[in-house]
C-alpha cells in the first residue's frame, strides 16, 4: 500500500474511534444518571421499610423528615373524600352524618408519593353512610 493510502487510513481509523469514544462519553451521564435514580430509588425504599417497623415516634418522623427532603411525601389523607386511584380502602366505619359517606375516617397505613408519582397508597378506613340514615 503507497505511504499516502496508508497515512489516509491511519487518519479515517483515528478519526472513526475518536468519533466512536465521544459518542461513548455522550452516553455516559445518561448512564450515571440512570444508575442514580436506581440507587435512589432503592433508598427510598429501604427507607420505607425501615419507617414500617420503626417503634419510636422520633425515629418515624426523621425518616419521614429526610423523605420530604428529597421530595417523597407522606400521605394521611384523613378528612379527604375516598379516591380509590390513590387509596386503598382497608375497612368502613358506619356512620349516619351523610356529608361523611366516601370520606376517609382515618389512615391505617401511611402511603407515600414521589413528587406526585404514587409509590404506596395509603391504607384508610372510610365511612359509609349506615343502612336507614337519611341521604
């Protein structure tokens, strides 16, 4: 092969792997940022683990304090009509108030939303309006 058909693949072989690495360092952040919302992710679960079998009051709202803190807030949805797309309804209370029926009377389990993405719903108790009361 001449000295300039050589010299000219040389160049086209270094020019093709350096495209090839700058596309390859273009990729990389996409990576890095995936891996870290994974291991986010896993934090925040594991968080959630520990919050449901913490015994102290203060241990729950630390967790419940550095959730909120990296945008994972706690849902209680007392007093907030029932939304079976975002709770999950663990029992009924009777009650013969009508304004009550549907309402959440109370949350058994604490659900939690990752800015705005549900990741648990919360179990609650709603009340449904007794047989006979007046509607």
């Amino acid at each position: 092969m001449p000295t300039g058909q050589l010299s000219a693949q040389l160049i086209a072989d270094a020019v093709a792997e350096g495209e090839r690495e700058a596309a390859a360092a273009a990729e990389a952040p996409d990576i890095g940022l995936e891996r870290l919302r994974d291991e986010r992710a896993a934090l925040i679960q594991l968080c959630l683990y520990a919050l449901d079998r913490a015994r102290s009051g203060g241990v729950v709202e630390r967790l419940e304090a550095g959730l909120a803190g990296v945008g994972v807030s706690a849902m209680r949805p007392d007093g907030e009509p029932f939304d079976p797309a975002s709770h999950e309804a663990g029992g009924t209370v009777s009650t013969a108030d009508s304004s009550l029926d549907g309402v959440v009377a109370e949350t058994e389990v604490v659900g939690f939303s990752d800015g705005g993405t549900l990741l648990r719903a919360p179990i609650v108790t709603v009340y449904k309006l007794r047989d006979g009361s007046p509607a």
